[in-house]
C-alpha cells in the first residue's frame, strides 16, 4: 500500500520515523522471506522427487519440511527488525519524498549494505536457480530409475521449476547488481533509476509464482481449484438465501394447522 501511495503522490503516506521503519521492515522482511523461501522449496524439490521416503513419518516432515519454513520465517524478521530499526550510522536520514524513505542503514551503512547484497539478496537468488536448472539434469540421468508416474509429475515440476528460475533471474539480478554499484559509489541509492524502475523488479516473482503454478498443475485439479474459488467467494449470499428460504418452509409447516383427514395420511409439512 505504501508502495503505490509513493508512486501516486511522491511522497510517503505517514511521514514519521516509526512509519519509515515499519516500511522498510515489512518490505526486507517480506522479500527477504519470498528468496530463501523460494531457495528452500527449491533444493526440496529434489528430495521429494528421488528421496520422497524420507517424508513419509510425521515426524520426518515436521523436522525436514516445517522446522527449517519456521527457521527462515523467524531469521527474515528477525534480522530485517535489526537493521532496519536498531541499527544505526551517521548517513541515516529520513526523507519523506523518497521511496521507503530513502532506505535505513541497512543499506546506508557499507557492512550492513554488503551482508544484505551477499548473503541476503545474492545467495538465496544464485541457490534458487542452480537448484532449478539442475533438476531437469537430474531427471535426464535418473530417468529410468522412475516410474511412469513419478515421471508425469517430474516433467510438470521440471517446466515450473524453470520457469521460476528465469524470473528469479530477470527479476532479482538487475536488482542485484544496482545494490553492487550503490556499494562501491558508483551510483546513489536515492537515484531516479533505481526508484523508479529497478524496485519494481522485486515483485514479479510474487505475482508470477501463483500464475506459473496454475499454469504447470493439471487440467481436472485446475478445474477443482477455481470451482472451490468460486464457492469461496459466493458462499455466503447462496448459503443466506437458501437459510431464509429454509425458515420460511419450516415457519409455516410449523403454524399451518393439520387438515381433517385419516391418520394414516400423512401431510406434505409431516414427509
């Protein structure tokens, strides 16, 4: 939201420290967990594929699946409230007429600024797409160990994996090497070029996973997903009309009187 209100008015929309700090933390925190998020899922990918036995107990998973999504969640938010709202260096300076305020020390101050590029940024992205190009490698040798069905599932996870990769790719690289120039001084962080166009690239991956999944998935489950879409989002007024019309039937089943006939009949109110 503060994002788009910037970019409409050229101002940020509360203009006090504590507001610039919460900018900045939800949005490192939140593209922070988007990449080592994505870098997990993908060096998953190839244990679910060639070592699925390995979560077939509960306990398995909660160790392998659930603890290290814990971890990453816990170190994202952990590390970007540090930086961004106890950190602090003489370049700090809040400027309202700037995106995020013209960022924390985070990236104002050259060691915190070098950790976010290389480990923060760089790392997750670079493992993110060495996973994704070495899965489809992975399946050309090991072809023949797999079932036919294991296979069908492969190929899908292949083309999605790929496609995740080269988003990382256009999207986070440029990124990338602007936050290495800004480094070095070769370019400003507060520059037009970086504002207004390079931040954008952090959100492709966001909008384009759900996209490139619903892509990849098959026919019949694309179907199940967009009828429950559609249950979901009308359920509600289907689910009123159907309780009124429900009591108004037992209202007057309930004060119509029973007609005069044998008692072996049975009314339309009593079936």
């Amino acid at each position: 939201m503060n994002t788009e209100y910037y970019y409409w008015n050229d101002f940020v929309p509360i203009q006090t420290t504590w507001a610039c700090q919460f900018y900045n933390v939800s949005f490192f925190s939140t593209s922070t967990l988007n990449r080592f998020l994505m870098a997990f899922m993908a060096i998953e990918r190839h244990f679910l594929v060639f070592r699925h036995q390995l979560y077939r107990t509960r306990r398995s998973r909660y160790l392998l699946h659930y603890f290290p999504i814990l971890i990453i969640i816990i170190y994202s938010f952990t590390y970007s409230i540090y930086t961004d709202i106890f950190l602090t260096c003489p370049q700090l300076r809040f400027r309202y007429t700037r995106f995020l305020c013209g960022y924390t020390c985070s990236l104002l101050s050259k060691n915190a600024s070098t950790m976010f590029l290389w480990f923060q940024l760089f790392t997750p992205t670079v493992v993110t797409c060495i996973a994704c190009f070495l899965l489809p490698i992975r399946f050309l040798f090991q072809k023949r160990n797999l079932q036919r069905l294991q296979w069908r599932r492969a190929r899908k996870m292949i083309v999605q994996m790929i496609i995740i990769a080269g988003a990382y790719i256009l999207s986070w690289l440029p990124y990338a090497i602007i936050l290495q120039l800004a480094t070095i001084n070769l370019i400003s962080l507060t520059s037009d070029t970086t504002v207004e166009y390079m931040i954008f690239d952090s959100y492709v991956t966001s909008l384009l996973t759900p996209f490139i999944c619903l892509h990849t998935i098959s026919e019949r489950l694309k179907l199940d997903i967009i009828k429950r879409m559609i249950r979901f989002c009308f359920v509600q007024r289907q689910n009123t009309v159907h309780v009124q019309t429900a009591l108004a039937t037992t209202n007057q089943c309930r004060t119509a009187k029973p007609p005069n006939i044998l008692p072996q009949k049975r009314t339309s109110c009593g079936s």
